[in-house]
C-alpha cells in the first residue's frame, strides 16, 4: 500500500469522527516518519510525525505525553531492521495509550510481569517471557507466534509484554492471534486476560528475575590461626617502606565457589593493601535497593517518578529531586570529602534511562552509606527514615555550615597526615584522566559483553520454540500420513526433543548469567569509574574552594582602600569647589 501525504492530513478544526480511521492514519504517518527518518531525511521524519502527533491531539484530546519522542526513537529502530509490523504495534498501542481513560490493563498482566521484572527495570528478556507464556498450556507453536509478534530483540519491553499477554489470551479464547484484535479489545476496554498458572510461574521466578537478595553464605569453617600485627592499623600512606609480597597469589576466580577459601600464605597478615580494615570488610558493607514506582504521580503538567529505596532502616519513597536535594546538602558540608555524582536528569525519559537513572542512584546510596565521615550524617538518616521528606524540610531548618568550621582537628589526627601528602595528591590527580578513561572503556566492554549473552539466550530461546513448534507438527509419520506412524519418525521427535530441552536449558543459563553479570560486575566496574570521577569533582572542589585567599584578600582590601581614598578625595575636591563657589556668589 503506498502511503500518501494527503490521506493522512488532519483538519485544522474539525478532528475526524471514526477514531479508529484516525488510528490508521496516525500509524501510517508514523511508519512514514520513521522511513523518512531511516533515510535521514529530517524534514520528511519531522513533517509526518507532527502531523501524527497533530492527529491524535485532536481526536482523542492528546495533548500531554512526554513519550512520543520514545515512541519515535522505537519505531524508527523497528523500521531500520525492516520490522514494520513491530512499529505498527507501536503506533496501535500508543494510540490506545492516548484513550487510557476507555481501556485498563488487567491485573494479572502487572502481577506476571512483576514477576519477571522485580526491580521496574522496563523491560525483560525473551526468555522469561517464554517461560510465562510456557504456563498457559498454549501450543508451542501459537507461543512462538506471539513471541515472534511481538518482539525481534533479545530484550521485551513492558507494553510488548503486555500484548504477548493478551495475545495468549485470545488464543485461549480460540480467537485470531493478531495486534488489529488486540487493539479491538482495548478500544472496547475489554482486553483479555490470559490463565496463568501462578504456582507454575513462582517456582521459576529465580530464572525469570533478578531477586535481589544478599548472596548465600560461604560454608563456615576454622581458619589456622596467623600472627596478628602488634599495631592496630597500618600507615596507608607509607609507600615508600619497603612491601613485603607473597611469593604466589593464588587465583580466586580458579577456586570452587561452594568450597571455604584456602588458608593466607605466610606473610600475607601485613599485605600490600592492609589498612586496619578488619578481615572480610567488603563482604559486611551496607546496601541500599532503589526500585521504581511504575505508576506516575503528580498532577497532569508536573508528572514525575518515584523511588522505592530499602535499606535496613526501612523503606521510603523518594523522587529524584529530593537524591539532588541530599546531594546538595552534602557537598555544602563537606566540600572536601568524596561525594559521589548523581545520575543526570532527562525531559521525557525512556526506559532504558530510567532503568540506568534507577542504577546510578542505587550506586550513589551504596557509596554513601559505605562514606565513613557521611554514613554518621543527620541528614542522610533522615532521607532513609522520614515518610514525608517534602513536609519535614518545610518544618525544619537545615543547617549547611562547612563541616571544617564546626570540627575541631585533634593533635593525633595532624601527625596522621604525611609531610609528602602534596606529592602524593599531585600524584594521583596526574593519574585520575587515564584511569576514568580506561574505567569507561572497560564499562562499555563489559556492556557489550553482557549485551552479547543476552542476544545469544534469546536465539537459544527462539530455536527451542522453534524446535517444539516442529515436534508438534510432525505427530505422526511424514509418509504415511496421520494414521499410522513409525518408530523412525517417533525417534526424530524424541531426537528433537532432547535437543530443545538442551537448548532451552543452554539460554536459561546463559540469560541467567547475563542477568548476574549486569547486576554484579557490571555495577561492579561502573562504581569503580564513579569512584574516580568523584575524585575528579573533590580537584575540582579544592582548587576553587581550598586555596589561598590571603593574597588575594589583601589585593582586595587594598583595591578597597584605594578606591575610597579616591571617593574620599574627589568628594573633598567637590566641597572646596562648592564651597569656592559660594563665596564668590556672596561677594557678588
């Protein structure tokens, strides 16, 4: 079907009556804007997607959703793989979305996905999706239509997993498995809702979701007991005193991860890396969980997001604006000490960044309660404890005095500063460039990394959907036809079984370890790279607020002084002439 620019134009004034014409035409505009876009032709991507937003505003009194430029970003994607029927589903479903007053999501549709998603990330894999629709008792090969409906990447976002639920439903219901009835079924508000096997769903919500939980507990077990240093910590500072190396450094990553680390090596109570920390301290740091809120909240023009934080104090609901506020306050107090960054803000965010926001703010938290001088602050235990933060800074007065004019340092605490503590300073602002730029890279490959697991699970996935899907349709023999069968075609079958199961089992692995990879050593590295750039900001801070500023006061003070000398003689130059002038009038 060739798409014209004046089937889809919409009057000025009169918006059209059919909606569901106007939903067509809104597709169509939007398919039109993204090929215009694919080919980067700017004008054409600009021109059809305002009349589409133009379109909608007017039929279904569309004037308020920050999305669209998401919605164009997605369907733009879709259309550069030569996907239009994913876009399509784009164009259908937020077009529904802008009758959101007319259709609901069921409830069960938020309960199954609350279960493969735990922490509101925005989307999951292609994998748990599978294994929800598994629990329908749906052909194998109906679920592999709807998975392959709705999704081309590794990776399903909440509204493609919301109309594979809806598609499972209409194949219970015996109806056709298509998006033109799905979105039927939202314009009439009567979206159908799958039977789920909840039981079946809750004991494979460990491969689904990331859970998260603490890590189990090593085995105990009774180390061999080694000389303890007779001082309490030592110097970490001192590094020009010569370190005592262990002759072999055992390899963790070789170890069984189900057996109790292997006893130190001699020597390795006074390690390199000792610091009066006590054994294990990283094993014992505090943890924060920000999940988010789906629903918005705040009025039509001020909607925002909100933020589960748990930590062991309970757990409080915070808006990102009150993670700048604590930030805020906390580098007003201590100018001088690490402060982590926040994440940045973005108008009309997705949900991948709103997924990395969640990420960051988790990170930002974690650094925070694990600060020695910070985790002690009122402030902080009042961001983690206080229901209503919005009411509670409205009631109190903050003070934000610098922490160096209230802290008074102890005689002890000025000997502990090493005489070189400049040269060392010096040092590590030399280094800090390259090791944030490396840190980065070493993000990004990790990044791609796990990207990779994650595309090869969903293949894994898609291949034993495929595999099912043959072994059903092959139920009896290929030549002599649906009567009879033969032990060589029931062979191939169990053949083919055994090696779907395999793979099935090979991309739960896989997408399990993608999983593990992406909450672990992923946050892992992008904390280590926060770290730096933290010490970045702290240069920063220092060369602005810790110089100096005698001589620059006495430059000051005498610029001062020489301009009121001047003020005061040019006004004393003005009396005399007055006074001058006086005179002479009374001699007149």
């Amino acid at each position: 079907m060739i798409l014209r620019q004046r089937d889809f134009d919409a009057p000025e004034s009169n918006p059209p009556a059919d909606t569901s014409a106007a939903t067509i035409a809104a597709e169509g505009l939007f398919i039109l804007s993204a090929g215009e876009a694919h080919v980067q032709n700017t004008t054409g991507a600009n021109y059809y997607s305002e009349r589409a937003v133009k379109l909608l505003s007017d039929t279904f009194n569309f004037a308020f959703n920050p999305s669209w430029e998401s919605i164009l970003s997605d369907a733009t994607s879709y259309y550069a793989i030569g996907d239009k029927n994913i876009a399509l589903i784009y164009g259908d479903y937020y077009a529904l979305q802008a009758r959101h007053t007319d259709a609901t999501i069921p409830d069960g549709y938020a309960t199954a996905y609350a279960a493969v998603d735990p922490m509101g990330s925005g989307d999951t894999s292609v994998n748990a999706l599978h294994r929800v629709l598994a629990t329908t008792d749906l052909p194998a090969a109906a679920i592999e239509r709807i998975v392959n409906l709705v999704s081309t990447r590794p990776r399903v976002s909440r509204l493609e997993f919301f109309i594979a639920l809806a598609l499972a439903g209409l194949a219970q219901a015996g109806k056709d498995v298509t998006i033109e009835q799905v979105a039927q079924a939202a314009q009439q508000n009567a979206l159908p809702e799958p039977s789920i096997d909840l039981t079946r769903l809750s004991t494979t919500t460990s491969t689904l979701g990331y859970n998260p939980s603490p890590p189990p507990a090593l085995p105990s077990f009774e180390p061999r007991p080694v000389p303890q240093r007779t001082q309490t910590y030592d110097d970490p500072w001192n590094t020009n005193s010569i370190v005592r190396r262990p002759t072999a450094v055992p390899d963790p990553f070789a170890a069984n991860y189900n057996e109790p680390p292997g006893n130190p090596p001699p020597g390795a109570g006074t390690s390199l890396l000792s610091s009066g920390l006590p054994t294990g301290w990283w094993r014992r740091q505090d943890s924060a969980i920000v999940t988010i809120i789906p629903e918005k909240q705040g009025f039509l023009l001020n909607r925002y997001f909100v933020y589960a934080v748990q930590t062991e104090r309970g757990v409080v609901q915070r808006r990102y604006s009150e993670f700048a506020w604590l930030w805020d306050c906390l580098i007003r107090r201590y100018p001088f000490r690490v402060v982590p960054s926040l994440p940045p803000k973005r108008i009309g965010p997705d949900d991948q960044f709103l997924e990395q926001r969640r990420r960051g703010l988790a990170r930002f938290l974690v650094s925070i309660l694990n600060h020695p001088i910070l985790s002690q602050d009122g402030l902080l235990s009042t961001f983690l404890t206080e229901p209503h933060l919005e009411i509670w800074r409205k009631q109190n007065s903050i003070s934000l005095e610098e922490e160096s004019l209230s802290k008074r340092v102890e005689r002890l605490e000025e000997m502990s500063v090493p005489g070189d503590c400049a040269e060392k300073l010096a040092a590590v602002r030399k280094k800090l460039p390259g090791l944030v730029d490396h840190w980065t890279r070493i993000s990004v490959i990790v990044d791609r990394l796990i990207k990779r697991r994650e595309g090869a699970a969903a293949d894994l996935t898609r291949l034993t959907m495929t595999l099912n899907s043959l072994t059903e349709h092959n139920t009896s023999c290929t030549l002599r036809g649906e009567s009879d069968d033969c032990d060589l075609c029931a062979g191939v079958r169990t053949g083919l079984g055994r090696v779907a199961a395999r793979t099935g089992g090979l991309g739960e692995e896989l997408d399990g370890r993608s999983r593990v990879l992406n909450s672990t050593l992923m946050e892992a590295v992008k904390s280590q790279r926060d770290l730096y750039l933290a010490f970045q900001a702290l240069f920063a801070r220092q060369d602005r607020l810790g110089g100096d500023t005698v001589d620059k006061l006495k430059k000051r003070v005498e610029t001062a002084g020489a301009k009121h000398i001047l003020i005061v003689n040019s006004l004393e130059g003005l009396q005399g002439a007055r006074l001058g002038q006086n005179k002479g009038t009374g001699r007149g």
